[in-house]
C-alpha cells in the first residue's frame, strides 16, 4: 500500500458507550472483523468490568456481554489468546482472569494468583502456550497453559527496579519484552539448556517511563511510547541481517514533537501504520518513509486526529481485518471505533 | 483585565478554596496555615487547557509529599473543567526527591491504583473530611 500520493483521515464511525469509568485498554478477538466474520472487541476499565462489543450486520457495534463480579479492582489490560476462545484480563486486584468464550457466553475458568499487588499487563505468545504478566511489584512472570485451564507459573523475572508497565511476546518468536517506569524496555529469552528465562538487553533511550511496545507484522521492528513525547522505532539488527540468533535490537529513529503529553499507546498494523494515543487526546498516524533507507528506516506523519477523544487516550488498536478499523480507549469512558480513509480530490 | 481573565482569576482563588482546609497528614493544621498552599500555588493556562499546582511540603525530607498531592487531584477533580490537564508539583527546590515525587503525582495510573488502596484511601479521606472540625 501506497501512503506517499494521498491525504488519509481518522473517521469517527461509533461511540460506545456503557463503562462507567475511565476505559484502560482495547483488544480485537483475532481473525474477526474478515472474511464476513463480525469485527468483535473487549475493553476494559477502571469499573472494574470487561465489555465485549460485536458488529452486526449493519457495521454498527453493540454490547454483547459484560463480564462483571471477578474483579474487584480496575481491570488494566486485556488480551485474546490466539485462537480467541479465551481472554485474560490483569487487574489491580492482583489477579489475572481467564475466561473461555463458548458462542456468546464468557465463563472465569482460571484465576492467577502470584503477584504481590496490582497487574498491569498481560500478553499472550503466538502460539498461545505461553502468557507473560506484569504488575508494580516489578516483576515479570511467565505462566505455561496447560490442559484443562491449569497455569503452571515457569519463572518470575526480576530486574526492572520499578513497576512495569507493559508485557509484550514477539509475533514471530518466543522472545518477551517488558517495559517499565524505570525508563527502560528489557528483552527476555529462554535458555534452551537450562529452560531458564533471563534479560539478554536493556533499551535505555528514554528518559521516562516507557508505557508500550508494539511489533510490525513480520516481528522485526518494534515502536514504542514513553512520557518522555516521544515514539521510537527499534530494528532487530540479526534478523534485518538475515541471521536468525538474539542479536541486539537498536534503536533507528525517533519521533517527537507530535504528542505535548504523555503518550500511553502505540500500535502497528499489519500493513505497516503506526498509531499513537496520548495524554493529548489525540492520535497521530506514522508511516514508513520509502525514500533515504542507507540510515535505517525513517518515519513521517501520515495523519493526526485532534480531539478524538475528550479526555486522555489510553489505548489504541488496529483490527487485522479487510477494513482499515482502529479501536480507542479514553478517561472519558468511551471506545470509539475509527475507519482510516483516503480523502477524495 | 479581560471578562476572561477575571473570570480565570475567580476560578484559580475558589480552587484554593476548595483545598486550603485540607488538613496535613502529620499535623493538627491546614495545609494553608503550614503555608503548604498560597493563592499563587494554582495558575491556570486557558489557552492549553492547563492547571498547574504547586506546593511546599513542610520539610525537605517530607515522607506525606505523595499524599499531600493526592488529596489534592481528588479533592479538586470533580471542580476542574474536564478538558483541563492537571499537573501536581512539588515548588521546585523544596523537596529532596523532587523529581520522584513529581513523577510518582503524576502517572495516573499509580494515582488511580493509590486511591483503590484502602489504606490509602483511608488517610486521604481523612485529610479532606477531618477539616470539617
């Protein structure tokens, strides 16, 4: 896809509204919003409630289920397993819940329990075998699925010296990275001896707290967003080598100037946009250069959405579906969901 | 001065209002008579949609410095416009940890995981009720 010759814009298609608190995070299920499967979304809040919004056949989304009464504290962040039979939701509970969906039914099959207080992220690996949480405890854990809706936790990793943000597994490997109010994303692998999992590399380019991390589609490049005003692309320098090993990643561009608060999201979609939320209420578009490649890649702004919320934007999400849709979330207790179109003339 | 200028005024003396009576932590007193807070310690950028608030913790190694500045967000969120973006800070120079405390006042979602902590809570409240004494 060509974004050099055309003006492109966020348009607003709905506002949803039903939580009763400022909305932390959005999650598309996989694989819907496509091949005439129903675009179906979750987001979560600090009503301490999930809701699960489905389109219908006339592209207008409604409420389909609130998953309330599990949670007793703010629920931060939600995610789809790949298969999207199950979603896992972190709390400031303490507690990460999973909850099988079975046709329009969401039933809590699991709850796990291990961080001394509030979860802040929680991640699924491609495969779906693996689940990585985060909280303000510091720490990282790893939990293993395993029939049955049994979690098995295989590791706890130590080494941010303040809470962490965000978890996030690479799409095309088993490499997990954390990002945290220290300042710095760390980078996890498995030692495939000793089956422990340990910190191969510190990002340290940020000079606050780095809220998200997001991956291209083919798992290479990685964005993320810090309090800082900044956005910053990152390169895994092996596999842009072609060598397949834990090479280090790098650090190639950095975007600022776009956002004056901080910026808590980012997102890639699978044709290679970047969208950003912020403190601002606003979301800005980033696409690829294809010209000057000798430095590495480099980024322009394709589109900035003023306004598009009327309060701070906590999250933002692509859909991987044949329309161009995004999901936002705000303090102001709404999800919008947007259309990226081409403007005509 | 301007129609909105006065009214800009107004709006900054009636958020003192609101919290001058708030009662320190440590303290028998308000944090206006520990002179914590003064007229000048809200300003208001209309233009941006900004309110910065600053305040001087009694002591330079002021352990309450984050509790101060939380009963202050809660005290004042339901009198703010929505739009206005709110910043807490302590006056630069008059804590120890300066940078720390400003950033911990200011990452909402430490506030907002601070004000679902009971304990927490319950100190806060008590220092936004106890003034009513």
């Amino acid at each position: 896809m060509n974004f050099d010759d055309d003006d492109f814009e966020l348009r607003e298609i709905q506002r949803l509204e039903g939580h009763t608190d400022r909305v932390w995070s959005v999650a598309w299920k996989p694989d819907t919003g496509i091949n005439g499967v129903p675009a179906v979304l979750a987001s979560c809040s600090g009503d301490k409630t999930v809701r699960i919004w489905e389109q219908n056949s006339i592209g207008s989304f409604q409420c389909q289920a609130v998953l309330e009464e599990t949670h007793t504290r703010t629920v931060r962040s939600c995610a789809w397993s790949p298969s999207g039979k199950y979603l896992a939701t972190a709390s400031f509970d303490a507690t990460t819940a999973i909850w099988e969906n079975v046709g329009v039914d969401f039933e809590c099959v699991s709850s796990l329990e291990g961080h001394d207080n509030e979860v802040k992220s929680v991640s699924w690996n491609a495969s779906g075998t693996l689940l990585a949480t985060s909280g303000r405890d510091k720490s990282v854990w790893i939990w293993e699925a395993l029939p049955g809706n049994e979690f098995d936790c295989v590791s706890v990793l130590q080494g941010h010296t303040q809470d962490v943000k965000m978890v996030q597994w690479n799409p095309s490997m088993d490499t997990l990275f954390s990002c945290s109010y220290d300042n710095t994303i760390k980078v996890w692998v498995e030692d495939s001896d000793s089956e422990d999992w340990h910190c191969i590399q510190t990002l340290g380019e940020s000079t606050s707290t780095v809220w998200s991390v997001a991956f291209n589609a083919s798992g290479d490049k990685m964005v993320s967003c810090s309090d800082d005003l900044t956005v910053k692309i990152w390169i895994d320098v092996g596999r842009m080598q072609g060598l397949h090993k834990n090479a280090p990643w790098k650090h190639v561009c950095t975007l600022s100037g776009y956002h004056d608060r901080t910026i808590f999201s980012v997102h890639w979609s699978r044709e290679g946009i970047i969208a950003s939320g912020a403190a601002d209420d606003a979301i800005c578009l980033f696409v690829e250069n294809n010209d000057n490649e000798v430095d590495g890649p480099t980024f322009k702004l394709l589109s900035k959405k003023e306004k598009a919320h009327e309060m701070d934007v906590n999250s933002v999400q692509w859909n991987t579906g044949d329309k161009r849709l995004l999901a936002s979330a705000s303090d102001d207790g709404t999800v919008k969901i947007w259309e990226l179109v081409r403007l005509s003339g | 001065m301007s129609k909105k200028a006065v009214d800009l005024l107004k709006f900054g003396i009636m958020l003192i209002h609101f919290v001058r009576d708030i009662r320190d932590p440590e303290h028998p007193y308000s944090l206006e008579q520990l002179s914590v807070l003064s007229e000048e310690s809200i300003t208001v950028d209309e233009k941006l949609g900004r309110i910065l608030i600053t305040f001087t913790p009694t002591i330079q190694h002021c352990s309450m410095a984050t509790v101060i500045g939380l009963c202050l967000r809660e005290k004042l969120k339901n009198h703010f416009p929505p739009h206005f973006k709110v910043d807490i800070k302590v006056a630069p120079g008059s804590h120890a940890d300066e940078e720390s405390v400003n950033k911990q006042l200011n990452d909402k979602e430490r506030v907002a995981a601070a004000m679902e902590n009971p304990n927490l809570r319950q100190l806060v409240d008590e220092c936004l009720y106890s003034s009513e004494l």
